[in-house]
C-alpha cells in the first residue's frame, strides 16, 4: 500500500523531528550534578577548582554545617543550603528584611559555638529603618527549611542613608565572644567618633550583651561594644587558629586595602590617615604621618579589593602529599574582588613573609576551609557560583 503524504502526515513527522533534535541537544547537556573542572598552576604545584554549585544571586557569606552541608547568603536576601553534590534547597523562609540595594543585602552567616546544642545560626544583613539603614545581626534556630525564633541581636546606630560600607563580617573567638565588623557607611568622619558605631569593629556576646571586659566599658560618649575604630570598610574577619586574635581587611579608598590585627580601643586612623588616596585624586596623610594610629600589618597599592579570609589549617589539600607538593597550613587565604583572586600569604607569627596572587578569573566574595580539607570560594556575581577547590593529584 502506497500512503500518500497528508498535512496531518506532515505535522506528525515536524513533532518527531523536533523530539529528535530535543533528545539529541540533551544528549550533549552536564547531567545533574556534573560540575565543570578547570586547573591553575600555582607556586606550590597545580590546584583544580571544580563548581560544585551555581544560580546563586550574589553570594555573600557561607558556613558549614557538621553533616557537611554548606549555608550561603544570598545579597538579594536568601539563605540556601548547598548540599556536598551541588544541589541547592529553595530559600528558607525567616530571613529578616534586608535592603538589597548598593553593597547592602544579606551578608554574612555563622553557626553558634554551640550549633550541635542549641541549633543556632547569625545573620549579618543591611537593615532598614527610620533615617535609612544599618548593619544588624540577627540569630534564629536552624530547621530544615527555615530559620525560626529570629531575634535582632545587634543594630548599629545611627541608620543613614546611602548604600556603600556595611562591613558585615562575623567571627566568633575561642571563648564564644562575636565579632562584627562595621563600615563607616561612606560617611567618612563618623569612622573617628565613639558615639557612632560607623567605622568601627564591635565585641559582644552571643545574646547581644556587652562583655565587662570590653575597652570603652564605662566610658561616657562611647559606645559599649565599640573594640577598635577609625575603619573604613572591614568585609573580612577571622581568627587566628593559634592566638586567637582577630585579623580583618578593609578596603581602602583609591589604593591602601590594608591588613590589620585590631587590638581594643586602638584607632586605625580613618579618614584622617589611609595608604590610599580619595578618588578625586585627593592626597591623604600616610598612617606614618600620625604615630597616635596603629598601623596596618600590610597595604596593598592597586588595591586587591578584600573580601572574605581563612586560616588554613589542614595539613593537606585533597590530593596532595607531604612527599610531593608542600601544603598551605597556617596561611592566609584572602577573596579578592577587583583582583579577581585568591591572595595567599604566608606568616611568620604577625609577619607576612609571602604572598602569591592564584587567578580564579571572577570576583571572590568568600573563602572557607571545608571539613574535608579543601577550600571552598564564593564568585560574586548574578549568575553567582560555590567553588572547590582541591589539588591536582602528581
């Protein structure tokens, strides 16, 4: 039997075609969870940076938790849990408000001392409010989906306008006290007075009380929680696994990102001094210029634009050996944003004795050591991603 070509014929044979072409284009699409994988050679041998997770709208800050899952923040106000294939939940509802404009959004998130207890996770985020907004921390009870019992812990004062300079960095010491760094809000001369907390780094206790201890305690027109002051914009805070001290970076204006060690009720000279200079081309005193500041520990002049540091303190990446390729334990990994980098520099107690820029072709926002000993690294941008990073194997 002949069977003759009928428009009903003709439509049957475009859908299977068009099925065709559809079946073939998946054919060639990353299965789920495929991740892409790429090498960089560094001083210390060759590193793979695989992406484990994307679709994230600006990330801004992360932590793990102990089963391995990772919590990231997203600037437009969510916060996600990265599963260890990649998968990423929906957001979880209980987030405060956040203003999502300019620099300011959701920030940064860290697990309590006490996580394993009392289930508790922090929030740094842009805040509105009467006069414009303020960085605030919040903290509430991790479930699966959500944060629940959520209650301000902290509110910087005063609330202005403008979206530049939150800061926002949180980092708990080994004795449970939080710190919070805190930008000037582009508001300059605010950085210098103790009424304002713009521009300074504050102590408290997890529930937001002042610790006794705390340098301006008592002191009349200063604000109790203030530790240091005369910051600019501190978006990178950690703590030194030995010591336990604080170590931060701040952006400087035109050039003069600085490394400090903040040490309580020092002023660190904004906007009076600055290795950098105003971005009208204005000259700024150099920190030397007036001795009564502490200085920084290292500038950097083009700047590296800071953003996120950790200690490394595993005794290995992934992949290497001690026979092979010598480790990064007890440096410094910085996230570099304008330089598209991770800056790693090595120590001698407080002296920064190297430093090696890798090329990670993106903004880094953020950068965390994992449990499983790799580094782990934000990408800041709207199509946002997590990175891992691990050793080429020799």
């Amino acid at each position: 039997m002949i069977m003759t070509w009928q428009p009903s014929n003709r439509l049957c044979w475009a859908r299977l075609v068009a099925l065709a072409l559809i079946a073939a284009s998946v054919a060639f699409l990353p299965a789920a969870g495929h991740a892409e994988e790429r090498t960089i050679d560094t001083e210390t041998g060759t590193i793979k940076v695989k992406t484990l997770a994307e679709g994230l709208d600006h990330p801004w800050g992360m932590a793990f938790l102990p089963d391995g899952r990772l919590l990231v923040t997203e600037r437009a106000g969510d916060l996600r849990i990265v599963s260890a294939d990649g998968t990423l939940t929906e957001p979880l509802s209980g987030v405060p408000k956040v203003v999502a404009e300019g620099q300011g959004g959701l920030l940064d998130v860290a697990l309590d001392p006490n996580f394993a207890e009392n289930k508790l996770v922090y929030l740094s985020y842009s805040e509105p409010g009467d006069g414009g907004a303020s960085t605030a921390v919040a903290r509430g009870r991790l479930t699966e989906n959500a944060v629940e019992e959520v209650k301000v812990i902290f509110r910087q004062t005063p609330k202005v306008s403008g979206g530049n300079h939150f800061g926002g960095r949180l980092a708990f010491t080994p004795d449970g006290k939080l710190f919070i760094t805190l930008g000037e809000r582009f508001k300059f001369e605010p950085a210098q007075d103790l009424t304002s907390h713009l521009g300074k780094i504050v102590r408290i206790n997890p529930d937001g009380s002042v610790p006794p201890d705390n340098p301006f305690i008592g002191q009349k027109d200063a604000q109790p929680e203030i530790w240091s002051y005369g910051h600019r914009n501190v978006e990178s805070a950690a703590i030194h696994p030995k010591t336990g001290k604080l170590w931060t970076l701040e952006f400087g204006p035109k050039g003069g990102d600085e490394l400090n060690i903040p040490a309580p009720g020092l002023n660190y000279g904004w906007p009076v001094v600055s290795w950098g200079k105003h971005y009208d081309g204005k000259d700024i005193p150099n920190p030397p210029t007036h001795p009564e500041f502490a200085d920084a520990v290292r500038h950097w002049t083009p700047v590296i634009s800071p953003s996120g540091i950790t200690f490394y303190t595993a005794e290995a990446f992934p992949g290497w050996t001690a026979s092979t390729i010598p480790a990064w334990k007890d440096n410094l990994l910085i996230g570099g944003l304008s330089s598209q980098a991770i800056i790693r520099l090595t120590l001698d107690g407080e002296t920064v004795t190297g430093e090696e820029r890798i090329p990670m072709g993106a903004r880094i926002r953020d950068v965390e050591q994992g449990p499983d000993g790799a580094i782990y690294a934000l990408t800041d941008a709207g199509d946002g991603a997590v990175l891992r990073i691990t050793a080429q194997s020799p």
